[in-house]
C-alpha cells in the first residue's frame, strides 16, 4: 500500500468529477443522474462506516436520512436558516435519533439487529407519512427553496441551475468522505474494524464494543441525515416515499454493490445503482428484470462488490498499491 | 364493542395464518440453511398469480390451482436454491442483494406477463356469507385457517415423525453433524427450500380470492413474516407459528383503539419492546452473553 498513489488517485478522481460540467456543459440529463447519485452516495458513506468498517447492518437506514431531511426541509421552507446551517441540524436531529434507537437496539445479536433496525425504519416511514401536522403526511413537504447563489466575487455559483446543484452535492459528499477518511484511519477506525472482525477478541483487547458501536451507529446516522437533506433540497420536496424501507434497502445494495468496507464504495456502487436503471431505459419494460438478473450475477460473481473485484483484478495484474484498498 | 373485537379477532387470525404460511417457509429455510430470503414475498406473490391462472385458464377448480400453484413455485423453488442461494450460503451481504435482484426480476416479471393492475379472483367460497351470531364473514376465512392449521400439524408429524423430517432437523442443528451421520445436506437444502417455497405460494393463492392479486401483495406478508420469526426466535418453528397469529390479532385488533395508519407502528413498535426484555425472542434459545 502506498498511500501517497493512493492519496493522489482519490484527489485526481475528485478534480475529474468536480470539472465534469466544464467538460460537458450541454450534458444536462446525465448531470442530473450523477446529481441524484451524490445524493445516495453521501447517505452510503454513513451506511459503509456502521456495515462496511464495523459489521452492522442496518435496513433502515433512510429512516434516520428521513429525519434529517424533514428537520433540514422545515428548517429551510419556513426560512429560518439558511442552507448549511439547516444540514447540520438535520445531521443532529438524525444523530440524535440514532443515539435513541443505538442504546437499546445495539445489545441485541446480528439477525435481531438487522431486524430492529427495519422495524425502526418502517416505524419512521409511517410517522413521516401519518403526522400531517408535522411533516405534511402522503403529500410531504414541496416548495424547498434551493440555497442562496454563493458570490465569490470572481464567480458566482448559481444554485438553482444544475452546474452549481452538483457542485454543492459534489462538495457535501467530499466533506463526509473526508470524515469517513478521517475516523477509518484513526485509532477510533482500528477499534471498529477490531469489533467487525472479532467481538469478543476486540472487548478482551480493551476496546468498549457497546461504547463503539454506539458512537459509530450515532456517527452513521447523522451522515445519512445530511444526504436527505441534500436529496430533498435537491428534489425540492420532501415526502415520505423517498425514505420507505424499499429505499433502506436500495441503500444497502448501493454499499455491498460499490464494495463494502472501501473508501470510495459508496460512490462507485450509487453511480452505478442510480445509472444502469437509466441506461437500460433502451430496454423499456423489461429494463428492471434485466437490472435484477445483473444484481444476481455481481452478487454471484462479484462477491466484495465493485471495488473489491477492481482490486482483486489489480492484484492479479501484479501491482500491489491500489487506490481502492481496504483500510483495516 | 364486544361484537367488533371478537370480528377483528378472527379477522386477525385469518391474516395472522397468511403470516404463519410465509413465516414457516423462512423460518425453515433460515433454520436450515442460514439463508435471510428476502424475495419470499415475491414467492407468495407469484403463487397468486400462478393460482388465478391455472384457475381460469387450465382448471375450474380452486383446490387444484391451488395445488398446481404450489407445484409451479416449489418448481422455482428448487431452482433458485440450486442456481442462487446455495453458492451463497455463508454470505449474508450477498444473500440480500441476490434477493433483491430476485425480487425485481419476479415482481416485474409479473408485469410484464399480467399487467400492472390488480386481478380478481371470485371463488366459490370468497362469495359465500357464513354468520356467527350477529358476525359474518366470508367462508374464504375459514378456509384459510382450517388450510392453515391442517398444514401447520402435517408440517410438525412430518418434521418429528419422518426420516426425512428428521434429517431436516439434524441438518438445521447442526449441518457437520448431520453429515458426518451420513445426510446428504444439499439435498436436505434443495428439499427445505423447495416446501419454503410451496407454502409462500400456498399463502398467496389462499389470500388472492380475499384480497385482490397485485404484483406488490407479498411486502407486507413478506414484513410481517419475518417479525413473525424474530418475535419466535429466529429458527424456532412453533415461535413462527405463535408469532405470526400473534402480529395477525395485534395488529387487527389495535385497529379498533388506533388509527389504521400506525398499525405497522404498533407492530414493529411491539416486536422492538419485546425484544428490549427477550433479546433472543419469545421461544428463541439465549445464547451466553446476551443482554
């Protein structure tokens, strides 16, 4: 592992996606997707650290993005803060209901964990859908204004025009990569992947596995909190639908399918989640039983998902030094 | 007060037996193999529609699309489990994302054969009126829980009674053990997996002429089933059984003191208490250490 190759491909990949409208400024349609896809990434982020680093799955993870999104989306629509300020709210709102659930439901075994955690998640989805005093029931809340323009003085950025939309998704997802970089590399990381590899090993070593579990379910939630802010402030509506278990799940898939326990699976597995749907759009009808028999097929073949076969391939190409590489 | 709660306490457990079908098949294919299904409820769905076909187009008669309903997906069944489940066994992670492609290559298999919108099915006995004092309900309701316990009791003779029940439950204690005696494991997979699936269809070819036939009928059973098994105990058939008639009659009855709206909350919001003081749930084994 070298980590300044490794640390040189993650800022070039970074400086690729940031220029990407300057590239293609007419390709409106597929900055949209990769819009939407930064908007799953940002929540995948939270996700891979609670089931890629530490082992615990969670199916109801857009449940806790949906809190975030509601605190983020009333905060902004009665305009009492602005943008960033409504974001952290909603990832302490999200955290805070994360802390809640964490403390009785992380003592339970892994099968009744992970369905705890769904059952959290559909009982969020039908508070989201059922309190219409608070979060406007099936109909949700529309009219989300997008965020004020941002006057460098040299540039604006225009937040109501697709460009300036990705830049600011682009640079909330940089933000919580850098935190995922930042607690996988830490002391804090060593313990979690400790617990995800050995429980009982990790607490004989000294690690407080509930402590852990705890501030990493806490951690994960508040993350995922701030993706559906950015995803309602980008669909400029929230509604409940948007964070019904279907969605936990998708967000699951996006981490397993991107390669959980990588740093950038939960990009490469939302791309590649939220764009085969909308390239097999050729295929009309049939195009979901096709992105079915494709999900079956990485499943079968692609056991540690994308990134895990892009190294595994790596390795057999003899370099031993990967981008990708698993940091535990 | 009285008339309704007893009317939603056996509307409960004509929906709590719907629940016992799809929670027996995943607790047997969960107990043997380790296998989290997560497309049974696609399985009970495709039994439904398998079910309407056979009934208007091959045979008039119910009883037999129903049979023929369960043949077809144990058919499935045992294809599925040999051509995706079983390379994935000891891989959870991977046993979701193959469910859910599962899920979407079935659910919209269906649409494209049938259409998005919902069928009826009028059997004989979805339209006959039994009355119970000042009650009435379908004998469809009866049909099914009278289907449902006669199937719960040969499910238990054959488990306890029969060599290959018993080999079944050999491999679902303990799969080396039961090969070192001898049983061929994959064998007893394909076998587990293939009445997992019968019963899904079972369950959804029971409940079609009730409700309407949709490609998304299976969710909810689908959600409730697996409470069902977590509230049992993970692995634990009569836990099923208990669990599934159990969230059937909450969930109906609670339907009288709370709006319809939060009866998922009351249910989930039940299984998460229950869990808070029996993390290994109700008939579960605790296993050292735990809470």
């Amino acid at each position: 592992m070298r980590p300044l190759l490794a640390s040189t491909g993650v800022l070039g990949l970074f400086a690729a996606l940031y220029l990407v409208p300057v590239v293609a400024p007419g390709q409106l349609y597929a900055l949209h997707i990769l819009t939407l896809a930064l908007c799953y990434a940002v929540p995948a982020i939270g996700l891979n650290l609670l089931f890629g680093y530490t082992g615990l799955v969670s199916l109801g993870h857009m449940g806790f993005a949906g809190v975030g999104a509601y605190a983020t989306a009333l905060l902004m629509k009665n305009g009492i803060v602005g943008f960033a300020p409504a974001l952290l709210a909603g990832a302490v709102a999200a955290g805070a209901v994360g802390l809640l659930v964490g403390v009785p439901c992380l003592r339970l075994r892994s099968h009744f964990f992970i369905i705890v955690t769904l059952a959290v998640g559909v009982i969020l989805y039908t508070l989201f859908n059922n309190l219409d005093a608070l979060t406007g029931g099936a109909e949700g809340l529309p009219g989300i204004p997008r965020p004020q323009p941002l006057d460098l003085g040299f540039i604006v950025f225009d937040f109501r025009r697709p460009q300036g939309f990705y830049w600011l998704a682009l640079t909330v997802f940089a933000a919580t990569f850098v935190v995922q970089w930042m607690i996988v590399r830490s002391d804090f990381g060593r313990s979690l992947a400790a617990i995800r590899q050995d429980e009982t090993i990790a607490a004989a070593r000294g690690v407080d596995v509930f402590a852990h579990k705890l501030a990493v379910f806490t951690i994960s939630a508040a993350i995922a909190g701030i993706g559906g802010g950015l995803k309602v402030t980008f669909l400029r509506a929230a509604a409940p639908l948007s964070f019904e278990l279907l969605e936990s799940i998708n967000l699951v898939m996006i981490v397993i399918l991107g390669g959980a326990g990588y740093l950038l699976g939960p990009l490469v597995g939302a791309v590649l989640f939220i764009a085969i749907p909308e390239v097999l759009r050729i295929a009309n009808e049939l195009r979901l039983v096709i992105f079915g028999v494709v999900l079956v097929l990485l499943a079968l073949y692609a056991p540690r998902g994308v990134c895990g076969l892009l190294a595994a391939l790596r390795r057999r190409l003899g370099s031993k030094g990967f981008a990708h590489a698993r940091h535990s | 007060m009285l008339t309704a709660l007893l009317e939603q306490i056996v509307n409960g457990t004509m929906i709590g037996c719907i629940y016992v079908l799809v929670a027996l098949g995943m607790v047997l294919i969960f107990g043997v193999m380790q296998v989290l299904n997560f497309a049974h409820g696609v399985l009970f769905m495709a039994g439904g529609y398998v079910c309407h076909f056979a009934f208007f187009k091959l045979t008039g008669s119910y009883p037999a699309a129903i049979a023929l309903s369960m043949l077809a997906l144990a058919a499935l069944g045992l294809v599925l489990e040999r051509a995706v489940f079983r390379p994935l066994r000891d891989n959870i992670q991977m046993q979701i994302v193959a469910s859910l492609g599962l899920i979407l290559v079935i659910q919209n298999g269906v649409v494209a054969l049938w259409g998005p919108n919902a069928l009826q099915m009028r059997v004989p006995t979805a339209e006959t009126i039994v009355r119970l004092g000042s009650l009435s309900f379908t004998a469809q309701h009866f049909v099914i829980i009278g289907t449902v316990a006669v199937t719960i009791v040969i499910l238990q003779l054959f488990l306890v009674r029969s060599r290959l029940g018993t080999a079944i439950r050999a491999t679902s204690q303990n799969a080396d053990a039961a090969r070192v005696v001898g049983i061929d494991t994959n064998r007893i997979f394909l076998i587990t997996f293939t009445i997992g699936s019968a019963l899904a269809a079972l369950g959804g070819a029971l409940l079609g002429p009730l409700f309407l036939i949709f490609p998304q009928m299976g969710d909810l059973p689908l959600l409730k089933a697996l409470t069902a098994i977590v509230l049992g105990g993970m692995g634990s058939v009569p836990g099923a059984v208990i669990g599934g008639l159990a969230i059937g009659i909450v969930e109906s009855v609670s339907t009288l003191f709370i709006p319809t709206d939060f009866r998922d909350t009351v249910v989930f919001g039940l299984l998460i208490l229950v869990l808070l003081f029996r993390p290994w749930g109700l008939f579960g084994v605790r296993v050292r250490g735990e809470a």
